[in-house]
C-alpha cells in the first residue's frame, strides 16, 4: 500500500514552493537541458518532457490518494481508464 505525505513533507513542499514557482522550476531545468545540448539537435522534446513530468506527477497524486486510482483519476482530471492506462505505461500499476 502507498503511504500519505506526512505533515513534515507538506510542509516542506510548501516552503520550496513559496520560495520558486514550479514553472520556474521547470523553465530553469529546461534551459540547463537545451545549453547542454552543445551542436545536438533536440528529438522528441514534448513527449520527453511530458514524459519526465508525467510519471513524478502520477506517483505523487497516487501516493497522495493512497492508491485509489478513482480518487487520483477526480483530483488529476482524467477518467480511471486513462489513468489506469498511463500507469500500465509507466510500470506503476
């Protein structure tokens, strides 16, 4: 069973997210990627991207609803069928 954040990570969370903006965040990591690219021409950065946010996002709302996947389906806007099918794609069924 996937366990619930406890208050000291909440909290945490939630002072690293007053400090920095998440788009921040993810702009900076983006930028760092791209210069380090050096003459390589990026493929596929969209599904890269997606990819690298999707699977840490599914596993924090599935860790948040402690593995209720009808539960993070509602909180993350999709159906159970599609999450349930995002999850079979990411090993985290």
């Amino acid at each position: 069973m996937i366990a619930s954040f406890s208050t000291a990570q909440v909290t945490q969370l939630h002072s690293e997210r007053r400090k920095k903006p998440l788009r921040d965040t993810v702009t900076n990591s983006l930028r760092l990627y791209l210069n380090q690219l050096s003459d390589h021409e990026p493929e596929d950065l969209h599904k890269m991207f997606i990819e690298e946010v999707e699977r840490p996002l599914l596993e924090a709302v599935m860790e948040y609803c402690n593995g209720n996947q009808t539960k993070a389906a509602k909180y993350l806007g999709l159906n159970r069928g599609t999450l349930r099918k995002k999850l079979k794609i990411y090993g985290l069924n």
